[in-house]
C-alpha cells in the first residue's frame, strides 16, 4: 500500500450532490485507462457497476470482487469491488472509490479514510462524493484536483402531504422495520401496492423489490435510509415519514445531509424531483428545506481514522498498534482515531477470553485472529452468538487440521436452509447465511471452498426468493380488505372527486382522473372496477364534462403537441397525433374516458383538430401557403408544379426532382416563387423560414407521425450535423440538412459552400482545397472532401496537395428541344411531367 501512496498519480475529487452524473463519469475515465479498479459502497452497486462494464467490454474484460462474491479472472483489466474488498495489491491505471463522504462514517469511515490516503492509480485516481468533505480533501491531498458537479435537476420542496395523496413513482421513507411494514399495509390498501426496501434485506431480495417497482407493477416504494445510497430509480417524489433515527448509539433528528442524501434520489438525470414529509410528521425545518434545495450541507468536520500498519508480532502488539494516533501531529484535527468498529470490538472481546488468548500466541495465529475478527454481522447487532461463532471458527482454523471442518459446516446450513416462516424469520436466516457466503469466500479457511461458496450461494438465493414473495403476499396481492367489505355492506356508497381527480368510494381512493380519461389505482384493477359501480359513475361522470369545457376555454399554450406525438394539457395525455393522407396532415386521436357522453366525445374530437391546425399554421404555416399556390389557377403551371413537390416534401427537395419543371421557370415565375418564400438554389429548392427552431420542431414530430420512426432535431443554430441519426434525405432535407457521407450540412450553407466552388472552377480548372471554405462552413477538411464529392466535384492528389476538380456535369436538355418536345407532346417532355404534377395536385 505504501508504493500506492507514493505514486505520482493524477488526483481527482469529482464532489456534488446525487445525480450529477459523478460515478458515470468516474467509468468513463476508468474504461479510457488499460487497467483499471472502483470501490464502491455496496455489493448491490457494485453488481450493477460490473454488468454495466460487462454490457461494454464484455465478461472477461472485467472482475467482481466483495465479501461475498468473486466473479471473473484476476488477470481482468478491471475489477469492480466493494471498498472493503478493494485488492490493492494489483497495480492499475486508474483507480476510483465512491462516496468518498463516508471517511465520516461511524462504522465503516476509517475503509474509506485509508483509501482516500492510500490507495492510488499508476496514472490516474478519482475520488467520488458529496461536497462536505471538499475542504478535508483540500487539507489533506492538496495536490488534488477539485472538480464540481452540478445537479443535472432540480430538487423541489412540496411540503407536507397525506398518505393518500402521494404523486405515482413515490417513495415513503421510514427508519424501522415496523414503521416500514404499517406504511407498506396503509399503502397496499390505499394505492394497490408497495415494493419494499431495507438494509437488512439480501441484495436479490432488494433487487427484485426493485424490479417490480421500476417495471411499474406497484407506483409506490416504502424503504429506510437504505434507498440514499446506490439505488437509481425512476422516483419523482420522497415524502419522510419519520424525521427522527436510531443511529446506533442515541435516537436523534436526521441531519441536513442526510435528508438531502435520501431526498437526492427523487428525479433522475434531467428529471426534477420533490420531496416533502407525509404521515402527519410535521414540516421539515425550514433550514434543512433552504440546504437540500441549495445542496449547500455544513462541511465534515473530521474524517474516521484507524492505523493501518499493524504489528502482528504479538496480540498485545495488535491492540497497541490499533489504538495508535494518526502519524502526522498536524494532520490529528482532520482525522479521529476510531476503537469502535466491528472488528475491533470483536477482537477486544475474544482477547479477553483466556483460551483465546493461550492460541494467539505467534504472530501467524494474531493474524489469522484479526482476520476472523474482520467476518461481517449481518444481523447488525454484535450478539454474543456472532462471538461464539467466531471464537469457534478460530478454534478449528488452530486445529490440527487448520480447516473449518466439513461436517459442522453442512450442519449449520442445514438448519439454515428453510423456507417455512415468516418475514422477519426469513430475514434472521438470510443474515445467517450470507456471513458463510462471505466465509465461503476465505479460499484458505476450507478443504473445498468452492463446493460451499456454491451451496451457501443457492441457500441465499432460495431464501431471497421466499422472502420477496412473501413481502409481494403481504403489501402488494392482498386486495384492499376494507373497500371489499364496505362494497358487500352498502348498496350505495358515497364517492367525491378532489380537485387533483381523485376519485374515492366511501372514502377509499380507487383512481385518478387525468386530463379526459379515468386511470384505476395500479395493480388494483379488479378491484377499482367493483368499486366503479353507480356511487363512483355518478361523481366521475360530472367531473369529466367539466374538464371537457375547461379543455376547450383552455387558452392556447395550455394544449401541448410534444415530440413524441402526445396532445397534452394541463400534462396529462388527451390525445395523439396519428398519419392522415399525407404528411403534412395528421389527425388527432382523443384519449378519452368510455363514461363520457358522444357528443361531448365529438366536442373534444372537433377541438382538437382545431387545435391541431393552428399548430400546424404557427409552426409551419408557409408550407400551407404553398399547398393553396398549387391549387392556384392564377399562377403558371411551372410554379404550381413546383410549389406541389414542395408540399410533398416538407418543404425542401433536390432540384433534379423537379428539373423538368424548374428550368423553363421565367422571371415571373421566379418572383412567384419568391413570394412564397421558396429559395432555388443550385442543387435544392427549400423554405428558411422552416429552419427555424419552432418549425423545426413540428417537422419532426409530422415525420415521426408518419414514419413511425423517431425523428431526432439538429442541434440548434448549428451549421453541421455530426453522428447523425439514421433518417432519410428526405426527412433530413424537411429539418434543412443534406447529408455527405458522415456529416449533415445546412441546406443554405451547402448551396452556399456550391456557389463558391463554382466560382472557384470557373478562374482555374483545378483549385486548391479550400480551408478557408472549410471553415467558414465548420467542417473539417475530409468533411469538406464528402460535401464537395456531394456537389459535383471530385478530390485530386498533387503531389502531397489535395486539389479539386468539377466533375462534367450532367446535360440538360436545351431550351429549344424542350419547346419542340412540347409542341410534340412527347411523354419524357419536362412539360407532360408538369402537367402529371398538376393534374396530381388537383
């Protein structure tokens, strides 16, 4: 660990608050290095970190190291790990450790404390974590370099809010197993279901927990502090439901931080989030509200210390060296030396032991006693049977045969390896096998520790299995006991609409009105559909009416057609966009509640449409122009033909497309043409006013309606587009791009970019390629090679010059043979195609 300190590494503190992107970009910077390792604070995080890695560079690319679990070949570039299990003995290029915040943490920080000063990359190390510790990192790496990350969100205070009337994707945060249970039965009765979520519980258990929520089979999730760190899901709402914790040592007020670690998970990546309290608690004080919203926490005062150069010579010896100062007299303000950990307080109790102490009698067997010591208490509570079990696994590892002895140890999984009980017994025994999944992991400790790293493996799985179905049986399959009853008890329940659509029968919530349609509670569809009987048609029905003529007074930025092709208002759906006869006329298909009355259904419909064609006008309103110009008797057939191919396209199309219309076009019929905003350039006709960012936009929604496909915009104001979607020319040329090769550029800029190469051509035959051109347009050179092979001109080497030439261009037709063909009527004549072209317009 030492030649890890003294390593001349690039450091990095990559410090913000949650979902700013910091582990992503953590892996980005790993993956950029040959070799490279992450410490992270939980198995569950670092499961997901090393299938995420797995998804990219595949299985043998990288290893999996924790307590618990070790997947993948040593000789793996990378190695995902919890921090405890961090291997630092292997030299890597970058090394990296999450939540550098928890140096601070009262059991674990001194893990964390050792590798923020110790563990080191061979070219690179990043530290990862909260700004609170920014100004210890400062004291004591001063050579690292301070990089912050900002919220990609914004984390909103909404104040206090009833059980009931909790927003979808919430979660219920609580600090004990029973107070989690009472929520997870208020909910299952209220809203159909509930996932649940604790520290206590085995990863798979909590994975699958999570599974259900994030597939959206239950709306709502009820957990402890455990969701604060590690779990990414689709929450837009925390509501606490307990301001005050057990921490171990006293029951106190959470502080700041810790509310704005758990609150932090409501909105991902540029989704904003709230948080509130619920359950009648009470408000949060208002400066922890001021401090979570601003991400502005009191800074750490001191980081958790414990020796790490130990003197294994004698127990004695051990003590000493684990109760030493940290060595730097100056540095003893920012670090506090810790004698509390787990195993320390384990060691302390079993030196006590007189037979104990008679075996650690040489440094080999003080070492191996350390190491015992350093075995997990899953249960959390450091119990006199989590005592004896280490006592008699150093007993047997100090036998004659210096093993754990293979019956003893099928005994005790035996008895573990049951599935009968209930929640909390099932829980009891998870925590039992899950320390020898960990001892399983000690290769050494075991005649075949591969045979038992797999039996304790399927124990643990089987008992996750049980346990998360019997959490799904208790808070999400049972139906609401209470509605039922009152629904076989009364003949005619009272039911009220709350101003939010809440629907509720006899005081029981069964759905939500939203925008003109009626959704039931999730997973409770059965049931929201006996509670849906008279008492609830004779409120709902009322309730939707009265939005119908609020939709319809609505002013008109309240009706929102989105990218995806959604009609919203007020942001619940009210309708789609769906293809009419051509792109350029889409119909709207309402999304409305079968309890609404036909001509009220009719009302929508017509409003809507309404609605759609003033959108339509704003955005794209000159292409409209266009489809009356070629309807228009008073303008020339050329004109006509030209302003149908026009609409057509959606407002941009190659001018070979319409050659045979464009080149007898006179002065007149150019001015026409003009004053309908066409601009003909060389290679294509188009409208600039559609390369405005609002028509932009309703094109791409019109080509996503009619493809089918998605139609991704441009960035704005660009004049090229690189890493571009897989759209068609024509689609491409409707958003004002052409493509060359990899790299799309404005139509205006490539007429432009034609017209110079042209005029180029004519002074010399063959020309220099234009840097200048290059980039004045924003492309490269071999991108201006692709545009300039896109507009007649082929590429040339000189020597080591790159040069340009035109290509021979192909022949029009003269003037003359045109006029003749015409007075033939031949059918290849430029103006037997407009007159197809006419004759289709009409």
């Amino acid at each position: 660990m030492s030649s890890m300190r003294q390593s001349s590494s690039r450091i990095l503190a990559v410090l913000g608050p949650t979902n700013t992107g910091k582990t992503h970009f953590a892996i980005e910077r790993l993956l950029a290095h040959r070799s490279g390792m992450i410490g992270l604070p939980l198995r569950l995080l670092a499961r997901e970190i090393y299938d995420r890695i797995v998804k990219q560079r595949g299985p043998d690319a990288v290893q999996l190291v924790t307590g618990e679990e070790k997947i993948g070949s040593d000789k793996a570039p990378y190695v995902v790990a919890t921090v405890e299990a961090m291997p630092l003995d292997r030299p890597v290029g970058c090394l990296a450790v999450d939540e550098i915040q928890l140096c601070a943490d009262w059991e674990r920080g001194h893990v964390f404390t050792d590798r923020l000063l110790n563990a080191r990359g061979l070219d690179e190390t990043i530290f990862l974590g909260s700004d609170t510790i920014k100004p210890l990192i400062k004291r004591l790496i001063p050579d690292a370099v301070l990089i912050a990350r900002p919220r990609m969100s914004t984390l909103i205070h909404a104040g206090e809010t009833k059980l009931h009337r909790l927003p979808r994707r919430s979660a219920i945060v609580a600090f004990t197993a029973a107070d989690v249970y009472a929520l997870g039965e208020v909910i299952r009765r209220q809203r159909g279901g509930a996932a649940i979520v604790m520290g206590s519980l085995s990863p798979r258990t909590r994975n699958a927990q999570v599974a259900m929520y994030q597939a959206g089979e239950v709306d709502y999730l009820v957990a402890t502090d455990a969701i604060g760190m590690g779990l990414n899901m689709d929450l837009t709402h925390v509501g606490f439901a307990a301001l005050h914790k057990f921490d171990g040592r006293e029951r106190r007020k959470l502080a700041a931080t810790e509310v704005g670690q758990i609150a932090g998970r409501a909105g991902r990546h540029m989704a904003d989030g709230t948080f509130g309290t619920t359950n009648g608690v009470g408000e949060l004080d208002e400066r922890i509200v001021e401090a979570v919203e601003t991400h502005s926490f009191p800074p750490l005062k001191a980081l958790r210390w414990r020796n790490s150069a130990l003197d294994f010579r004698s127990l004695q010896g051990l003590l000493r060296s684990l109760d030493a100062e940290p060595p730097d007299p100056a540095m003893r303000g920012a670090l506090w030396k810790v004698r509390d950990a787990l195993d320390d307080r384990s060691l302390h109790m079993l030196s006590a032991r007189d037979e104990i102490r008679h075996i650690a009698d040489r440094p080999d067997r003080v070492r191996l006693l350390w190491s015992v010591c350093q075995t997990p208490d899953f249960s959390k509570i450091l119990a006199e049977s989590h005592l004896h079990l280490l006592s008699t696994i150093y007993r047997h590892l100090t036998g004659p045969e210096g093993v754990i002895p293979a019956d003893w140890v099928a005994r005790t999984i035996d008895h573990i390896d049951r599935m009968d009980g209930d929640i909390e017994t099932l829980m009891g025994r998870l925590s039992h096998i899950r320390t020898w999944t960990y001892l399983s992991h000690r290769q050494e400790w075991f005649r075949d520790a591969a045979h038992w790293q797999e039996r304790a493996r399927a124990v643990e799985d089987r008992l996750s299995d049980a346990l998360h179905e019997r959490l799904m049986q208790r808070f999400v399959d049972k139906r609401t006991t209470a509605l039922l009853r009152s629904l076989r008890e009364h003949d005619d329940l009272p039911a009220t609409v709350d101003p939010d659509g809440a629907l509720a029968v006899d005081g029981h919530p069964v759905g939500t009105i939203e925008g003109l349609d009626f959704t039931p509670l999730p997973g409770e569809a059965d049931l929201a559909r006996k509670a849906l009987g008279a008492a609830a048609r004779r409120a709902l029905r009322p309730a939707l009416e009265k939005r119908v003529g609020q939709m319809i007074e609505a002013p008109e930025p309240d009706i929102r057609f989105e990218a995806d092709g959604s009609v919203r208002w007020q942001g619940a759906l009210v309708g789609t966009l769906v293809p009419g006869g051509a792109p350029l006329r889409p119909s709207v298909r309402p999304k409305l509640s079968p309890e609404l009355r036909g001509d009220l259904r009719d009302r929508v419909a017509g409003e809507l449409g309404h609605r759609l064609s003033r959108w339509l006008a704003r955005g794209v309103g000159r292409i409209e122009r266009l489809r009356t110009a070629s309807d228009d008797p008073a303008l020339s057939g050329a004109v006509r033909g030209v302003a149908y191919a026009l609409v057509e396209g959606m407002g941009a199309i190659r001018i070979d497309r319409v050659e045979s219309v464009s080149a007898p076009l006179s002065d007149a019929d150019r001015k026409a043409l003009a004053r309908l905003g066409v601009r003909m350039g060389v290679e294509w006709l188009f409208l600039p006013d559609l390369m405005r960012p609002r028509a932009r936009a309703v094109i791409a929604v019109l080509a996503r309606v009619w493809t089918g496909r998605p139609c991704p915009l441009p960035p704005e104001g660009a004049t090229t587009w690189r890493d571009v979607p897989d759209l068609s020319q024509d689609t491409l040329a409707a958003l004002g791009f052409a493509r060359f090769g990899e790299v799309a550029v404005r139509l205006d800029v490539a007429e432009r970019l034609a017209a110079q190469l042209r005029g180029r051509a004519r002074q010399s035959r063959l020309f220099d390629l234009p840097g200048d051109l290059a980039a004045e347009a924003g492309l490269k050179l071999d991108e201006l090679v692709a545009v300039a092979a896109g507009l007649g001109f082929a590429c040339v080497m000189e020597g080591d010059a790159r040069r340009l030439v035109r290509m021979r261009k192909r022949r029009r037709p003269d003037p003359v043979e045109r006029k003749r063909a015409a007075r033939a009527g031949r059918s290849d004549s430029p103006f037997a195609v407009l007159r197809t072209l006419v004759a289709g317009s009409s």
